[in-house]
C-alpha cells in the first residue's frame, strides 16, 4: 500500500477507535480498493494481536468491497476471503474461494495450497469421501516444497494420513520434520500417535511425554500465534484442548504398554 493509502487507512482507523460511522468511507476512488483492503485485513486481526479487534464479518465486508472495485488489489484478497469461509465451516465455498485465487494469482501465495489441503481435509471428514482425502493430501504434498522445514504441513499431512488409518505414512513424513523441529509438540504428538498404531506403544509414551513437558511451555500468545486467524478469545481454550488430548494420548499409551 502506497504512502497515501497507508496514512488514509490510518484515518480511518482513528475514526473507528472513535465510534464514527463512515459507510463508505470518504476515500479517494483511486485508493479505495486498497485502502478496502487494508481494513479487512485489520478487522481479520492480520498482526495477530489480542488488543486488536477481531470481527469476521466486517473483514468480509472490506474485503467483499475492496473485490467488487478490483479483483486483484492485492495478491491475498481470495486466499483471505477462502480463509475467512474456512473459519465459518464454509468448506465448499471456502474451496471456490482458493480455486479463484489461484485462477487471478497461480502459487503467487503458496499458502493456499495449505489451505485447500486443510479445507478438503475437513470436508472429508463430513463426507468420508475418498477422493476428498486424496485432494487433500496431494495438496499438502504439493505446498512442502514452498515450506520443506515448517512442522505444519508434516504435522496435518499426517493427520490426513491418521484419519484413513495410513499410519506408516504417517512416520517419515513426522520424522523428518523432527529434525529440525525435535521439541515441537505437535510433532511429538502426531509421531506419538503414529508409533502407538503400529505396535510401539512404549516409544509413543516417550513422545507423548516429551509433547506433554513441551506443551506445558506454551502460552496462549503462542497458540493464536500458531494459528492465525483464529479470535484471540478462543487462544486459551484451543491450548488446553490441545493439552487434554497429548494427557489422554499418555494414558492410551500406558495401558497399550500393560
């Protein structure tokens, strides 16, 4: 965003910190795609910061108005609107969301390759529906080479893997990203899960242990950094789930290893 646009922006921020409407907002019609933009990214609380607001629906509506003046103000108006279906459990139209984003953009954000393999991921799990499995994971597959040291994509290609009971494939995937990642405790986790199916149960209990201490580290800052778009009030609830299941996850492994 030009220098113009960004101190414009800015000003209208001041007026929302103020409680002034301004529906449309008073901004140059040069500018104004991308000024659109710039709010929506503020209201989907783009810096990932918990004193900022958060509000989904006024970041579709700026990012809805910034689409209708230009299709392509920025490289991450679709993936951000796909992003924002994916929140509201819009699987299907979070799908056409990213499939328009790599029709205007290709992998200029490779990101939405994650995105489709995470979103066709959890449509599968609605329709059980094979091919949705497969998309999802050659879609994983095909984002690894953009982030090959990011544990992310290792740790949901594995749950790809987990949830049709693929769990050998499960653990090269994992292992390699324990190499550069040893104490991430999703890693540990997911590898924890893969070794408890295929027999080695006291080896699962020692990732799970290790997830556990691991886990026990993190704040909720951490978390909603990890994942990004979520609202900031949901962070400490998502980190004690997470912790439940790694606690649940030991006690299966105890009584596997009895």
């Amino acid at each position: 965003m030009g220098f113009i646009a960004t101190l414009l922006f800015a000003a209208f921020i001041i007026y929302v910190k103020h409680d002034v409407e301004l529906d449309p907002y008073p901004v140059p019609e040069a500018m104004q795609a991308k000024v659109y933009y710039q709010v929506g990214q503020y209201y989907f609380n783009h810096d990932g910061d918990p004193a900022l607001p958060y509000d989904r629906e006024l970041a579709r509506k700026y990012f809805l108005k910034a689409a209708e003046l230009d299709a392509k103000v920025d490289p991450a108006l679709w993936y951000q609107l796909g992003r924002l279906a994916f929140l509201d459990g819009d699987m299907t139209g979070a799908l056409q969301l990213f499939d328009k984003q790599i029709e205007l953009f290709g992998e200029e954000v490779p990101s939405v390759l994650y995105m489709q393999g995470l979103t066709y991921g959890y449509l599968a799990r609605r329709t059980s529906d094979p091919s949705d499995w497969r998309k999802a994971e050659l879609a994983f597959i095909n984002y690894l080479p953009y982030a090959p040291h990011a544990p992310w994509t290792r740790v949901d290609l594995a749950w790809i893997y987990f949830s049709q009971g693929k769990f050998v494939e499960m653990i090269p995937v994992l292992e390699e990203g324990l190499k550069t990642h040893a104490h991430n405790p999703w890693l540990l986790n997911m590898y924890g899960l893969a070794l408890l199916n295929t027999g080695e149960s006291e080896r699962a209990l020692e990732q799970f242990l290790a997830a556990q201490a691991q886990a026990a580290e993190l704040t909720e800052l951490d978390w909603g950094q990890n994942y990004p778009g979520n609202h900031p009030g949901d962070w400490g609830s998502g980190l004690n789930e997470f912790r439940s299941i790694i606690g649940k996850n030991i006690e299966l492994a105890k009584s596997s290893s009895q």
